[in-house]
C-alpha cells in the first residue's frame, strides 16, 4: 500500500543549533529506499521555497509543501500557491516598524532582510542566508518598503518590541506559531504543515491512516497531530514528544532510517 511521507528539514532531515549543516547518509538512503518501494516523499517545512538550497533539492523528493502550506509542488508541477497581498504586506510592514518587531520576510522567489543592523537572533539566519550563493535575498531600507511579495514571515521580539498589539491587530488574518526565545513564525490565516498534507491527501487520494510525518519543533505539531503516524525525532523539543505517535533516534543516530525501518516501509 502507498504511502505519503512528509518530512521536516531543520532538525529533522539536516542537522542544525551549531552543527555544520549536514544530512546523515542513513537519511538520503532511507528517502531513496522508500521512494524505490513506491512510497510519495514530500518536505514539509517552514522554509518558503527561496530558501530551498542546493543540498535539499539534490535529496530527489518528490515534491516540496513549504512556507507552512504556502506553496505546494509535485514534481515540476505547482499544485497551490498563496501570497500575503499587496495591500495587506503594506500594512504589516508598517506595523513591524511602528511595533519595533525584527522581521525576515519569506517569498517564493525571495527573501527580504531590512537594512538596519539587527539586534536579535534573526541575523543568525540573515548570516546563513548571505553565505549560500544558491539562495537570493535582498535587503531593503523599511521606511521604503512596499509591494514586495512574499508568503509568510518571521519576527524576533526586542525588550521595546510591542508584539502584543501587532498580534492583536492581525490575529484575524495571520496565524502565530511560538518558536521560543522571542522568536515567531507567521502565516496566512489557514495555512499550515497540516493543510499542505490534507491538500495532497485529497491530490492522491491516499487515506490519513496511510500517512506519516515526521519533525522535531513546535511548528511541526500541526503535520505531526494531523497523520496518521505522527513521529517525533529524538532531538526533538519536550513539546514534541508530548503529541507524537512513536519517538526515534536523534538525528545524528540515524533517526530517519530506523523510523522507516520500524514502520517496516524499508
């Protein structure tokens, strides 16, 4: 029986907090044995697909739901695709000023850092992302920034920071994930790792109890609640143990692979 498998990318499929980025061979051998006994692999990620590097599409997935279901491909095939609007984008990056929140924005083709030197931990991925000549990023003055496209967006709390009416002013429209240490992941009002598997679900026509998801952070709690297997790494955060099906390896201990292989799907 076929099955869909979606997996996480940081701290799940790649090693992260420090590490050299790296994906354990054990992992590329797992996703090429399941794909090898008919089984549909998919990444399932925060990361919109601007920041899909090299080292990820040479895994030979089959398709990629990034941005928190943002954006949903098959093969060369975009299958959904949603943008912050225009007018809404505007708007919001008006209030990051006005609420002194540190911003990453998120797009299919771009990313967009602003042009004042960062105090929070957003400029650890800003460094990353200007180190890998695969990705494109742009920085942009904020006081002249407007329709710029993009899917979702991160934003880093300062100790003047007013996130508590950024938040209340948008929680109609926006959903906000907690990454912890100040740190949140936004999207559209609907959008998450769970839709982008119901999508495919629906695609495929392949039933919840065919499905499998596997992650390691709190942004992965949607996809890990909603499969029928939800699997948790054992790097995974405290929280993420409390709603997994089955907890594995680290990621370092070939995790991936002895999953697949406990799940008899390799």
């Amino acid at each position: 029986m076929k099955k869909l498998i979606f997996f996480d990318i940081d701290g799940t499929i790649v090693t992260e907090n420090g590490q050299k980025r790296v994906i354990p061979e054990s992992t590329l051998d797992a996703i090429r044995k399941l794909r090898e006994n008919g089984h549909l692999c998919f990444i399932n990620s925060g990361r919109t697909m601007s920041e899909m590097n090299t080292m990820i599409y040479e895994i030979g997935m089959d398709g990629f739901v990034c941005g928190c279901g943002t954006y949903i491909s098959y093969h060369d095939d975009i299958l959904y695709s949603q943008t912050i609007p225009f007018n809404l984008g505007n708007e919001i990056l008006k209030d990051l000023e006005l609420c002194n929140l540190e911003w990453l924005l998120e797009g299919e083709k771009n990313l967009y850092y602003s042009t004042k030197p960062y105090e929070t931990h957003i400029d650890d991925f800003r460094k990353e992302h200007m180190a890998d000549d695969s990705l494109n990023y742009t920085l942009v003055e904020p006081e002249k920034a407007q329709y710029l496209t993009f899917d979702k967006f991160c934003v880093c709390l300062k100790k003047e920071s007013d996130f508590k009416s950024f938040r209340k002013k948008y929680s109609q429209k926006l959903t906000f994930i907690d990454r912890g240490d100040d740190f949140w992941e936004i999207v559209p009002l609907g959008c998450s790792k769970a839709s982008g598997m119901k999508y495919l679900m629906d695609y495929f026509k392949i039933p919840v109890e065919d499905t499998f998801a596997i992650g390691d952070s709190s942004n992965d709690l949607p996809m890990l609640e909603f499969a029928g297997t939800g699997i948790a790494m054992g790097n995974s955060s405290d929280i993420v143990f409390k709603h997994a099906d089955y907890i594995t390896d680290d990621i370092l201990e070939d995790g991936i692979y002895n999953a697949m292989k406990h799940f008899k799907l390799i």
